[in-house]
C-alpha cells in the first residue's frame, strides 16, 4: 500500500509539473511521466482534488447571486470584469485559473488514455478508458459553455485549442463549438458503453453519470427527445432517491451531508472570495420565486439582515456543490417533455420532485396556473441554485429568445446589463493564446 501511495504521490507531482505552466505551454521530456500500469491509471483517475474541482467563472458570470461595492472591490480584477459581464476579462499577462484547471484535466485523461492503449482489453482497462473520456468530455464541454458562443447561435469564427493526446510537442486543433461538441457527444456516447453500471465512490463515472452529463448536453443543443430519452435512462433505473425536504432540518448552519442519496457525482466550486463570502448574496428577484410552503426557502437559505446567504450545499459546508444530483434529471426531462408538447406528462414527472420540496401538494397545485414552460424554467432555477447549472441555462434560454427579463448588476450606483450573444462568452486569456501559439 504504501508503495502504491508514494507512486500516486510521484505522478500527481509528474503532472503538476507539467500543468502547472498552463496546457500545452511547456515542453518537458516525456520521460518524467511515469504512469505505466492499470495501478498507475486508475491513481490518476482518482486524484479528486483535481477531477471533481470546478471552474468558478460559471457561478460569476450566473445571475443567482448579488453582491455589494465593497465586496466586489475586494476581489480580483478578473473576478469583478466577470462579475459585470466583461467580455475580455483577463489582463495580458494574467492567467486564468479555471482555464488552466480545465485543461489539466484534460490532459490527465489524454495521458490515460495513452497509457491504457498498451494495456490489453481487460475489463478494468475498459472501464478505466470509459472514465478517462468522461473526464475529457466533461472539461471540453465545460470549456466550451465559458470561452464559446451558443451551439445554436454560434459562427466557425470562434474557436477554442483542442488536443486528443498528451503529445506536448503536437500544435493543438483549433475547433469551433459545433465540433467541440461533436467530440464531446462522442466521448461520452463511448464511455457510456466501457464504464460500469455502478461505481464504488461517487467521484467516479458510471453509466448513469455519464447519461446525466449528455442530458446537459442535449438541452443545451436543443435536442429534446434526446435530452428526454438521458433522464429518463436515469430516473428508470431507481438505484438514487430523492431526499424528503420534509424531514430536513432546516435550523441545522448546513442541512445537507455529503454524498447523500440524491448525489450522483461529486463536484466542488470553492472561493474564499466569492463562493464562501458573507457578501455573497441571493438575488432578491430569484429569492421572491420561493413562495409560501416552499421546503427549500428555509434549507437552502439564511437571513443576513434584510438579505439572504447560501447554506444549502450538498457538500455539507460553504463549498459549493457542483456536481450531479438526481433532480436535476426530473427537471430536464420534464422541461424535454413541455418542449415536446407532452405538458401533462412533464406535469406529472414535476409533480414527484414537488411533492418531497413542498410542504404539502396544495402549494404545489397553486403553481399549475402558470404557462408550464414557465414553471418548469423557474422550478429548474430555485432547485439548482448555486449548482454550477445556471450559466449554461442562462446561454441556451437566450438562444431561444426566453431569458426574459434582462440580468441587471450595480456596482459604483451604475448598472450593468447582460444584452447581446457577445456577451455570453469569455474571450480566451490572451497569456494562453501565446503559450498556444509558441
């Protein structure tokens, strides 16, 4: 054991060392990486810290949350261009962290995948190979929803730098969204079929995982019986359960446990700065949704004066959970069957998540006179408030011409505004373009 512990330790640090400097930048001999095994592989796959920590430029740029002047002048410059939705939010030399992050990761599972390629067809490797493209689809896809336009607005002209392979002396592919996300659909369509049905720890893939990930995927590409056909694969086979709101504890600083049963995948956002300040708050228009018999209002919220702070993480603490949980699977596919004309239908999959977040079904039944589509968007946002989730809605709901009321900042008594497609990605760190193109 400790053999193999100090052996993880040396390949972390290989490619610490490596990614550190940013993907794709440096140019160090392939020697110093020493991932030879199935061991080794599956060490590398299980560096959590890293896999399963997500960006934090997503949850800025989401219109969950408001902040003050003060706060917002004690965070760093890209953090508050992002905050106010700038497009270029990096300074020349500035590097990005989630970025780099990203691209880290991508470069552990191409690493893998090299290293599984001499290893035979066992079934581990297979399923080592399956979680390896997971983790590259889901960085891609990630990378994608920051530094590109909408797939439904989207021109070639933007593009993002692509690599299949850990070969650091190989130029990168620059891709535009359509085919970031073809390989993305790939990827997953593939690792679909090599990972297990079940995994033993909830930072690794599994079948259901991976159908999770390509629900997300086909909403944000409009393809709703495709989106429908994900969640239901996932609500049909009953291995997670909803949590009961009823008897959660709602004076309790943080209610929910780590890995409880609606978990599917770990996945944390964690900032000192941001995600975990007292200054962050919700947005009141999003808190005035949480009408009366709401379950959530009390679990996921507390009162700081006249404004309202998150506790409601499935992490159990102030670190964000931003990973995969199982309502998310009844929100897409009941906004799949609305879409599709299917109404009662998409009602009736609404009404089993609403009966464990109401207080009894009459509140929820107070709720049916809306126009569906609208209740179905609203109960999607209240439900994964501070997931992750929001900003990836936010672009595809423009796309379609239903984010209706415009995102409004102030900071400095100036507003700030989310108007135009332009507006709906980062341009790329101008320190990276250069590293990419050296």
């Amino acid at each position: 054991m400790k053999a193999i512990k100090n052996r993880f330790l040396l390949l972390i640090a290989s490619l610490g060392l490596i990614s550190c400097e940013g993907f794709l930048d440096e140019k160090p001999e392939k020697s110093i990486l020493v991932p030879q095994t199935v061991e080794d592989v599956r060490a590398l796959l299980d560096y959590y810290t890293n896999l399963n920590d997500n960006a934090l430029a997503d949850f800025i740029l989401a219109d969950d949350w408001v902040t003050e002047d003060a706060n917002w002048e004690s965070l760093s410059p890209w953090e508050q261009n992002t905050y106010l939705w700038k497009q270029q939010v990096f300074e020349p030399s500035e590097r990005s962290t989630d970025y780099t992050k990203l691209y880290r990761k991508i470069f552990t599972a191409n690493v893998s995948l090299e290293v599984l390629e001499g290893l035979g067809i066992g079934a581990e490797v297979r399923s080592l190979r399956g979680e390896a493209l997971f983790i590259r689809a889901l960085a891609y896809f990630q990378l994608s929803q920051l530094f590109l336009p909408s797939p439904m607005l989207g021109g070639d002209e933007i593009k993002l730098p692509v690599k299949l392979n850990p070969n650091v002396n190989e130029s990168s592919q620059w891709w535009p969204v359509s085919k970031v996300l073809i390989q993305v659909e790939q990827d997953l369509v593939e690792a679909f079929e090599l990972v297990g049905s079940s995994s033993q720890f909830k930072n690794r893939p599994n079948k259901q995982v991976v159908k999770a990930v390509l629900a997300r995927l086909y909403l944000y590409e409009e393809r709703w019986e495709d989106a429908l056909n994900a969640a239901n694969y996932i609500l049909e086979q009953g291995t997670v359960s909803l949590l009961d709101y009823h008897e959660m504890d709602s004076t309790a600083a943080y209610p929910f446990s780590l890995f409880n049963s609606e978990v599917m995948y770990y996945g944390i956002t964690s900032s000192f700065s941001v995600t975990a300040s007292s200054a962050t708050y919700i947005n009141p228009d999003l808190m005035g949704k949480y009408e009366e018999g709401d379950l959530r209002k009390p679990l996921f919220f507390t009162e700081s004066g006249e404004k309202h702070l998150f506790k409601g993480s499935y992490n159990g603490d102030y670190n964000l959970f931003t990973g995969i949980s199982l309502p998310e699977m009844y929100l897409s596919g009941a906004e799949a069957l609305v879409r599709m004309d299917r109404v009662q239908d998409g009602l009736d999959l609404m009404a089993i998540l609403a009966e464990k977040r109401y207080q009894s079904m009459d509140f929820w039944d107070g709720n049916l006179s809306k126009n569906p589509l609208d209740l179905v968007l609203e109960e999607r946002q209240k439900e994964l408030v501070f997931r992750g989730t929001r900003w990836m809605d936010m672009k595809r709901l423009h796309a379609l011409g239903e984010l209706d009321d415009v995102p409004t900042r102030e900071i400095a008594d100036q507003n700030y505004q989310l108007t135009g497609s332009d507006k709906l990605y980062l341009i790329l760190p101008s320190y990276e373009l250069e590293l990419e193109n050296n």
